[in-house]
C-alpha cells in the first residue's frame, strides 16, 4: 500500500488583490515565456490515431502495433514535439501526482478497489511518486486545496463521490491538470475516465433472465454516485428488453457488504417470489449471499445472484460469484494518461465483461 501523505502548509504563496494565489513571484527580469509548442492532441490527429495512444507510444505506457508507433513516432518528428510532463501549478516539474479519494480512511484501506486503481497508475508513471489523500465529504477542507495547487504536484486525480462543485474549477484556475475517476455530476465538465457500467448492469440482467429467471431484483449502489445511478438505469434498461419494466425490485445498499446482507433480507420480505438479484457490487453480493444462508434459500438453485467489479471476494465466494468484471487496473493507468491533456469533458470509457461462475 502506497502511503497516506500529510497536507503540508503551503509553501511559495504570495499575496494578490482578492486573497492568496498559489503561484510563486516573477522576479523583475524574468523572460517571458516561450509559445507553446505542439500538442500531443495535434500528434494523435495527423498520427490518426486517439489522443490515449499516441500517449502510450510515446511514454512507452503500453504496447501498440508496430505500424501505429511508427505513425505516432512520425508525426511527433515532423511536427517537432517534445514530450512534456503534466504541468503543475509552478513551472517546475515535481514529479508527484496527488490521488485525493473521497473516502473513509478504514474503507479505504480496506477496499481492494482503490489499491488496484493505483497499482494501474504506478504502472505508467514508474518514475513518479502518487502521493494519495483521502478527505470526507462536503467542500474541501483550504489546507488540501492550498496543497493541491500550492506547485507540489503535477497533476490531481479525484476518485470516489466528491461532493464539491468548486473544486475542480479552482484546480484548473491555478493551472493544475485534474482528471475524475468515475463520471463526474452533470453539472462539471470535467475531463474522466470510467467503466461502461450502464452497459455492464444491462448484460448481467440480461444473462439472468436468459437463465429463466423471471423475478429479478436488484441491489443498487448510492444513486447520488455515477456508478450507483448507472448500474440501476442498466438493470431498468434490461427489464424493458424483456418487455416487462415495471417488475422493477430495487433496494439500495452502499457497496459495502453488510448494506447488501440488509438489502437482500429487505427484498425477499417485500418480494417473496424473488429468484435473482444483480448486486451493484461484490461485497454487495457477498452480503446477498450470506441473507440466502441465512434463511435457507439455495444458490443458484432457488435464487441466483450476479455482482459487479470482479473483486478477489467474487472467486473466493461459495458458491463463486458470478460478476460484471471491470478493467480496474487500467482505469487507473488511462486516467494519468489522460492527466496529458485533460481538456474539459473529454472522457474515455473502458468496456466490461460477465465472468460467470456457479452463482448463476
């Protein structure tokens, strides 16, 4: 595990009109800055290729086809490019990028989720140190945004439910690059990256109910969450392709195990004739599981369950959980691809796929 850094004072600050700007002074006889030059955007393009892999080729993150790194390297020589780190808020490079995780700090740590993002982000940034924080909900606290753009990192990943709209805006005003893991509110256009988990949800219903089951629950994740709300419009989604949307039986859990035991108990007292339950995650569904022993309801005989993630927990489960995987590890590594050019709304999404084991 990576380690928990404290939020230092912020250092190099000088006083403006209207508060305090975390950029560091300009002497008298400093020359003025060079124009850019080109961007690894107008490499992708005459390239032909996405702005994510002319990155890959060109920070040797992943392998491509010769033929395409040949074409990246090409346009990059032609148009001149020079690599350049993310930029922070100084023009120094600090060879740092701040992970700041809307989370609990027990969770946290607890959850394999948040360790295999970071195990993906080291992955292409080898060289750099991800200096993770983890802050509450609600607006952020001035000592972490006097550090986030105070020029000690290059660049800021946001991951989990930040609840503050201003955030990102003053993380951009101070020059500092900043890129959303999971798909930001409506309100922010923000540049992110994520799973298809719409689409993840609609193909585990769809499996059950190919399955022969005809009473399908769901047990969804917080709906003020991106991954929550989606996965539960994925499951509605698959009731109308079945022609019955209104057989709709939902009940909410936070992802953690103990909210989906509760939410199972919840299900089969409101709906007796319940026989599958597409869980929004894992520990949801190992929590569905342990309801069903309880009350003497077999898997899959009686009820089958479907998770979401392919956590460690989906193998280990008995039975072993059949499960929507998503590519963890590479959202991690694409978001600090990303962190190159995150231009506003720009988002990639990463597809999933059913891993099917005996729970089903």
């Amino acid at each position: 595990m990576l380690p928990v850094h404290p939020l230092p004072h912020p250092i190099g600050a000088t006083r403006q009109p209207g508060g305090t700007v975390p950029f560091p002074a300009s002497g008298p006889d400093e020359a003025p800055s060079a124009p850019p030059g080109p961007t690894l955007a107008q490499v992708a393009a005459r390239a032909g290729v996405s702005s994510a892999t002319a990155s890959r080729v060109l920070n040797r993150s992943a392998p491509v086809s010769a033929e395409i790194a040949a074409r990246v390297e090409c346009a990059a020589r032609e148009l001149s490019y020079v690599r350049r780190r993310a930029p922070a808020a100084t023009a120094r490079d600090t060879g740092a990028i701040a992970v700041v995780a809307f989370a609990d700090v027990l969770r946290f740590h607890a959850d394999p989720f948040p360790v295999r993002l970071l195990a993906g982000a080291q992955r292409v940034v080898p060289d750099r140190e991800l200096v993770v924080l983890t802050a509450g909900p609600g607006p952020a606290r001035p000592s972490l945004v006097r550090y986030l753009c105070g020029g000690h990192v290059d660049g800021v990943l946001l991951v989990g439910r930040w609840g503050d709209p201003a955030l990102p805006g003053l993380l951009q005003a101070a020059g500092v690059p900043v890129v959303s893991l999971g798909r930001p509110p409506q309100s922010q256009r923000l540049a992110h990256v994520d799973a298809d988990n719409l689409s993840g949800a609609r193909a585990a219903v769809n499996l059950l109910h190919r399955a022969g089951r005809r009473r399908i629950a769901t047990i969804a994740g917080p709906p003020d969450t991106a991954a929550g709300a989606d996965r539960l419009a994925g499951y509605r989604r698959a009731l109308a392709d079945q022609g019955d949307p209104t057989r709709c039986a939902v009940a909410y859990g936070d992802f953690g195990s103990r909210s989906g035991e509760h939410a199972m108990l919840r299900l089969l007292d409101q709906y007796p004739d319940v026989d599958a339950v597409f869980a929004a995650s894992d520990a949801m569904a190992v929590g569905a599981l342990r309801a069903l022993r309880r009350l003497g309801r077999r898997v899959p005989d009686d009820v089958a369950v479907v998770g979401f993630d392919d956590s460690p927990a989906a193998a280990t489960a008995r039975p072993g959980l059949t499960t929507v995987r998503q590519p963890v590890e590479d959202l991690g590594a694409r978001a600090v691809e990303l962190l190159q050019d995150p231009a506003p709304g720009r988002s990639v999404v990463l597809p999933t796929h059913l891993v099917v084991r005996q729970s089903c």
